[in-house]
C-alpha cells in the first residue's frame, strides 16, 4: 500500500483529501502545518507528499526547501496544491524541486491522476537506479574477476610454472633445422599442462601478457645463445609480440636492452607479428616497426592469409619473412585451390624479397609440394610439435 502524506492548514480540505485517497486503498496520513509535516515526512518516509502552498509559519516552499536538504526525503515526490496557479509560482517551486502542481479545486480524477502519474515517475526512476546498481555490480566483479586471474598468472610466473617450448623450422631444400619458434606453455601443477587458447586471451585482456611476453622473449633470447655458443648451427629465434605488447611505447628501446643484456647478436631474433596489428594504426605501426628493423631484428608477419591481408601493406611495412597459414597447407595436395593459393603467395613473397615460411606441414606430400615450388622453410608436426629445450637439443644434436 503507498503512503501519502498530505500537509494541509485548512482542516476541511485536509480531511477531505484522506478520506478520498483512503477510499481509493492509499494509506494516509495528515499533517495540519509545515512543521509536522516534515516531521511526519522523515519519520514515515511517504511515497508522495502532498502540500499546501500558502500555510503560516512554515510555508509550502519552506517545506520543499528543507524535504530536498535533507538525504532522506530528497527524491521523495512532490505536489503542490494551491489555490491559483500563476506562472512565476509554478516557476519557483519547480525551481526548488517540486514534481507538480494540483490548482484547487480539483477533482477526484485530477488528484488520483496526479499521484499515480508520480508513483509510475518513481517506480521508473527506482528501477533505472536498481539496473544502474546491478550494471555497476556487474562491471565491479568482472574488474575483481579480471584481477583475480592477473594474481594468478603472476603467481604462475613467479613459481615458474610457464615454460617455452620450441618449434623447429626447418629449411625445405636441405632439411635442416635452421631457426625456431618459441611458443609458451603453462605447467599446472594440478591441471597439467594449459592450452595458450585457455590463458593468452585472459593474459592479454588483463595486460599481463606484457609481463609475460618480455620473459617468453628474454628467455628465447638466453637460450639461442646457449645453443649458438655451443656450435649448433641455429640462426635465429622467433618470437610473437601480443598486440599489447606490439602497442607499448618503449617496445624498441626494452627489445634494445634485451639484447645488450644477454650480448645475443639482433640478427638472431626474429618478432613475428598479426595481420590485425597492421590496420589498427598504420602509421604508429610503421614506425614501431622501423625502429625494430633499426636495432637490427627480423619482422615476419604470421598467419597470413587469416586476415585482413592486403598486398598493399607487404610493400609499406618493413617485413621479413611471411609465413602461410596452416589453413592453406592442409590438405594441399588434395585439390587446387590451396594449391593455387600457396604458390601464388611464395611467387609474390619472393618478387618482394621475403622469405617464405610455411606452417602447419603434418604429411611428406606437404613437404613435397613445398620444395618443389621453392618454399624456403616449413614447421609442423611432420618434424617435431612445440618441446622443451632439453628436447629441442637432442633435435640439434641428432643434426635433423
């Protein structure tokens, strides 16, 4: 049942108005001056007040004054009932706050009209504020949900349950292994090992992928030059860099301090980047990578084909190499379309000066077709998956 206070000097028209809105299933209470009814107003907290203009003492705007003053009554709606509705009047009190004006006398209809409209107002309002509360909740747990797996992942980190494992790429026309791609993996110590699809993306979201991409790159870098300075014949390391990281405006110059911290030769890193990161900013983009390029590292430009591939930006970027994506070396050999696809890509790297790398070869009649259309390297399953690199040693060392 909604309350309505009614604040009325004239005792007749008071009654009146409770014994009309309480046949009409309102619960009413009356006040007689200004000062009980704000008393009655922070007491019992009605749904709509109803007041008299003119009273003495303690006037209608008076009371209106002090209801939206005080954090209780401040939103409670508010009719002023008076008896001429002049312009500069219904002006004022509305600049104070008040929702309406009822000019005496009015009817029933005008008066049960009034309030609902103001109770639909209310009952409206409470329900913005209700899903702008639920909205605002809803935005808190996920920010609590997203740092709780930040705190996860950097506790990973530092319990050293992330490992890089390494991919061989392998020289087509010799068979040799000539580079490889480092790939991260997370060793749970109770999930076992998680797939990157299950915490790259929340990695990226939270930003720790920038923490973590630096370690995956420090610690390639570390390793290629225990390989090299052991006699293996590895010429360089490939790296991916997450949009994150790509966007960071110190990326060069902490690639630069890598490098001189390990004393690894740039020539020996290679970063590999998207398609995506080259239609975001093409001009920051450009830059970013010149400056990469400048250090002396090698640009390749991953899974291509997969996105928003266009020739032209394979002559604005500085790249190196560009890799087809799996998708177009599976199942090559069984019709012409990647067929076509595969040799018009190596044709036109080649015309641009890049080296081609092909991804995703798992059969000899993969391999096959790739040497004969003069691919310059190739990974896949067909030689080794990702492994740690106490295996990808023995890779080394076997001279596969």
């Amino acid at each position: 049942m909604k309350k309505i206070l009614v604040i009325e000097d004239d005792r007749v028209i008071r009654e009146n108005i409770l014994k009309l809105l309480k046949a009409e299933g309102f619960d009413v209470t009356g006040a007689s001056n200004g000062a009980q009814g704000l008393s009655a107003a922070v007491s019992s907290l009605p749904d709509v007040i109803l007041c008299d203009v003119m009273m003495p003492e303690l006037d209608g705007y008076g009371v209106l004054v002090a209801l939206r003053s005080h954090p209780v009554t401040a939103t409670v709606p508010f009719v002023f009932l008076t008896g001429k509705a002049e312009r500069s009047e219904v002006r004022q009190g509305m600049e104070l706050g008040a929702d309406d004006y009822l000019t005496k006398p009015f009817s029933k209809a005008e008066l049960v009209g009034a309030i609902s409209s103001r109770l639909k107002k209310q009952a409206a309002f409470a329900e913005q504020q209700h899903n702008l509360r639920s909205s605002n909740e809803l935005v808190q747990e996920a920010a609590d949900k997203l740092e709780q797996i930040k705190t996860t992942l950097c506790g990973a980190l530092e319990r050293e349950e992330f490992q890089v494992y390494y991919q061989p790429q392998v020289n087509v026309q010799t068979g040799k292994i000539v580079s490889a791609e480092a790939l991260v993996r997370w060793l749970h110590p109770e999930k076992g090992l998680i797939s990157p699809a299950q915490f790259i993306p929340d990695a990226e979201e939270t930003g720790f992928i920038v923490q973590l991409g630096e370690w995956v790159l420090r610690t390639a870098c570390r390793q290629i030059q225990v390989w090299q300075n052991a006699g293996f014949s590895l010429q360089q390391v490939a790296v991916n860099l997450s949009p994150r990281q790509f966007h960071q405006p110190d990326l060069s110059s902490r690639v630069a301090e890598i490098l001189a911290e390990i004393g690894l030769a740039p020539s020996s890193l290679e970063l590999e980047l998207t398609e995506s990161l080259m239609v975001e900013d093409a001009k920051s983009a450009i830059a970013t990578l010149q400056q990469l390029k400048d250090l002396g590292v090698s640009i390749s430009i991953d899974d291509f084909g997969t996105g928003y591939s266009s020739l032209s930006y394979l002559t604005q970027y500085p790249f190196d190499v560009l890799k087809i994506d799996r998708c177009f070396i599976s199942n090559i050999t069984d019709g012409c379309t990647n067929a076509a696809i595969v040799k018009a890509i190596i044709e036109m790297a080649h015309s641009l000066c890049l080296e081609v790398i092909a991804e995703g070869v798992e059969t000899e009649a993969e391999k096959d077709f790739l040497w004969r259309y003069e691919c310059d390297a190739m990974q896949g399953y067909l030689f080794s998956p990702p492994v740690p690199a106490a295996d990808f040693e023995k890779l080394l060392a076997e001279g596969k």
